[in-house]
C-alpha cells in the first residue's frame, strides 16, 4: 500500500454534503495525520478499500451499469430521484425528509 496513493485519494475524495462533522474522508485524514507525525507506528492493510475508493472516485460501476430514463423517472413520480440526488450533492438547503427523519426518529413524530 503507498501512502502517497492513500492521500492522492483522499484529496479526491468529495465532501458529504448531509454528514459534515464526520466523513471518510476526514476520518482517513486524520488517520494520516497521526501515521505522518509518527502518532501511529502503522495503518492497517488497506489495499482492497484503496481499490474501492479508486473505484468510486471514477464512478466505475455506474459506467459499467448506466441507469436508463424509465428506472430514474418513474411514472408515479418522475422528479424523484432528481430531487433526492439533488440533496445528495448539494446538502439540505431548507427543511426536507432528511430533517423530518430526524426530528422522527428524536421524538417520535413529525411536526
């Protein structure tokens, strides 16, 4: 495993837009940190989350499967999955499903 490779993937790696106080990526920063400074005396064997990364970077499997328009527009309710990837990207701008999950789930119902 190569260190170098490890942070040329971490820098990469998107920032999550719904979880910002604790992501992968900061996570694996840190773990970096520590192992540069000489904190830690090793990382673990990471060869095979190196290629999962690498792999998700390039976004390898939705161009091995592509979606085609009938599963991303359902007739039900087209907009959906645009709408919920929309969140994805870009975080919770105003109050959504995201945010009433929570409150759900904290109080047990949905005001």
């Amino acid at each position: 495993m190569s260190i170098s490779r490890l942070a040329a993937l971490v820098k990469a790696w998107p920032a999550d837009s719904l979880k910002r106080q604790i992501s992968l990526k900061t996570t694996i920063e840190e773990q970096l940190a520590l192992y540069q400074r000489g904190q830690r005396s090793e990382l673990p064997n990471l060869g095979g989350q190196i290629e999962g990364m690498q792999d998700l970077i390039e976004n390898k499997s939705q161009k091995l499967y592509p979606l085609s328009d009938k599963l991303m527009k359902p007739a039900g309710k087209p907009t959906y999955y645009t709408a919920l990837l929309h969140e994805l990207e870009h975080g919770v701008q105003e109050p959504s499903r995201w945010q009433k999950l929570k409150v759900f789930f904290t109080n047990g119902r949905i005001d």
